[in-house]
C-alpha cells in the first residue's frame, strides 16, 4: 500500500481523523487521564478509549510526585515521547509531595520551594523537558487554594504569597534553562476550600507573564456526597468559577480534571450537557476527563456506566 494511504488507514483505525458532523468551527481539544498510560512508553489505552468513545483525545495527562522512587520523580522521555508520536499533547502534573504522606510535609514547603531547596531538582527537569523539542504542558501545585495538599495555601506553613513566589521562582528557573518548549498551566479547584477572602485562588494567581494556560478543576460529586455539592450539572459546577478565572487574564482556559458521578442522576445526560454547554464558554480551549476509579470518592470513568461511552460522540469538534 502506498505510505500515504496507509497512514490514512492506521489514522481511521484509531479514530485519529474522525470528527462528529455537528462539529463547531471554533473546537475543543478533548483530553483524558488514564492510569497507566503513557508510563509504559505506549499509548494503547488512551487509543482504546478513544475508539470507545468515537471522539479525537487530543491531550494526554498523567501525575508525577517529586518524592518517590526515581522512575516516578524524574522526566522519562519515553513517556513524553508516546504521547507526542500519537500526535496528542502532553499535560504532566507536577506534585511536591511524597503520595499517601498527607498534606502535612514540611520538607515540601512553598517557603523551602521558593527559598531553593529544590533548584537542583527543578533545573534537571527543565534540561529534560528542553530536550524534547516539543511542546509540553506543566501544571505544577494543582488546586492550591484546597487543603489536601502539602503546597495548599492554608497548610504546611503556606500562604498565597508563597505560592506565588514558588512558581515564579520554578518559572525563572526554566527560563534560565533555555525551556522555552514548556506550557505553564495554573490550576485552582472550582471552590475554594476553605471558602474565606484569603483563600480565593485569585490570590495565587502569578501574573500573566508566568501563565500559558488557565485551569479549573472540578466534579459533579453526585448524591452520594452532599456535603461536595451533590448532584450538579456542567454549569453550575464551572459557570461561577470560569468567569472568576477569566478576569485574571486572556489566556486560554482548560478544565484540567473534570468528571462525572452516576449516582443520583444520569451521567450520560450529564455528559452530553457538557459537550452543549462547553462551546457557550468561549475562552474554553480543553477540557481534560479523569478516566478513574478513585476509592472512598467515585467512579469517574467514561465507560461507566454501561451507555456513557455513547455521550461522548457528537458534539464539538476536538482539535489536536
């Protein structure tokens, strides 16, 4: 076969060109998290999911921590690699923590971020992001203006001053690296936890010259957690907070983690209103889906359950 018309066919097997009839000419690029993927050096689930679903993943994101085993902490290029190959983005979540030690890690301070107890550790990534030559996107210290975790505003220490001072300081760090190929993604969950003046994610926002992306994180938690909100439709969860976010700058807007309980209402309906509503939102240029089981919390995956998958055809055109 000629290698032109085979690579249309290998494209149309994994769904690489498909785009729904009713698709708008402004777009959306769709994402997912998928545990997993790339870090075998593949992206086999994400095509899977992707066939599953009939609908282009254009962003693929994965969570590296930077306490752990060393295959975890540092950049691996195989990882970015399979993402690039498959012609998608890669969105890589940069933690400050050591998983399952709780928000209360003194050792992973903003203050000792800022300060540069990490400047090591932090130039070694940018070298290896460098060196990709490709665009990536880095959204480092998500939902700061939460305490769940170790850089959060409220715990370990921390204030928005600091956090401020702690992503500039990385971001300086980068540039003195010459790693002009990364993307910075700022990313505050919908709600601020707690909900007090302080702590509105306005406060930790940067500045413009610091932020490539802007993002928001949230769920429809469904009936089984009330006190999360409960059952809440892509509107109500994000409508509030993406005009709060889009007064802090023109950048493009992703939803970085979004998801979808299937208690206490339909999540197929419920996804088919955000693929209706998402093109209203005219900043919006992403939005990422958790493909995830996560336990004491929901079942988030696209294929539950049973006639989700359909939801996701249709609807807006998903660029690269």
């Amino acid at each position: 076969m000629h290698k032109t018309l085979a690579a249309l066919a290998l494209a149309l097997t994994l769904g690489l060109l498909a785009a729904p009839a009713d698709a708008s000419a402004r777009g959306l690029s769709f994402g997912v998290h998928t545990p997993g993927d790339p870090f075998a050096g593949n992206t086999d689930q994400i095509d899977s999911l992707q066939r599953d679903l009939g609908r282009r993943i254009g962003i693929v994101s994965w969570f590296q921590n930077w306490g752990g085993a060393p295959w975890v902490r540092a950049v691996q290029p195989h990882v970015f690699n399979a993402v690039l190959r498959s012609r998608r983005r890669p969105l890589v979540t940069w933690e400050p923590w050591v998983p399952g030690g709780g928000k209360d890690q003194p050792q992973f301070s903003l203050k000792r971020i800022a300060g540069g107890a990490f400047d090591g550790y932090i130039s070694s990534w940018a070298r290896s992001l460098r060196r990709l030559r490709s665009t990536v996107y880095v959204r480092p210290m998500h939902e700061m203006n939460g305490d769940w975790y170790p850089w959060g505003g409220t715990v370990n220490g921390n204030s928005p001053a600091l956090f401020r001072a702690a992503w500039r300081h990385m971001h300086k760090i980068f540039e003195r690296e010459r790693a002009r190929n990364v993307r910075w993604v700022f990313s505050p969950v919908n709600e601020d936890w707690p909900m007090t003046r302080e702590n509105r994610f306005e406060r930790y926002y940067p500045g413009r010259r610091y932020v490539d992306v802007l993002g928001l994180d949230g769920y429809n938690w469904g009936s089984s957690f009330p006190n999360f909100g409960g059952w809440r439709g892509f509107r109500k969860t994000f409508s509030a907070s993406y005009r709060r976010l889009s007064r802090l700058g023109p950048q493009p807007i992703w939803i970085a983690e979004v998801g979808s309980s299937g208690e206490g209402g339909s999540k197929a309906a419920w996804v088919r209103d955000m693929f209706r509503t998402a093109p209203k939102m005219r900043r919006l240029r992403g939005i990422v889906w958790m493909d995830t089981v996560t336990p004491h919390e929901g079942d988030w995956r696209a294929r539950s359950p049973e006639g989700t998958a359909g939801a996701f055809r249709g609807g807006t055109r998903s660029k690269r």
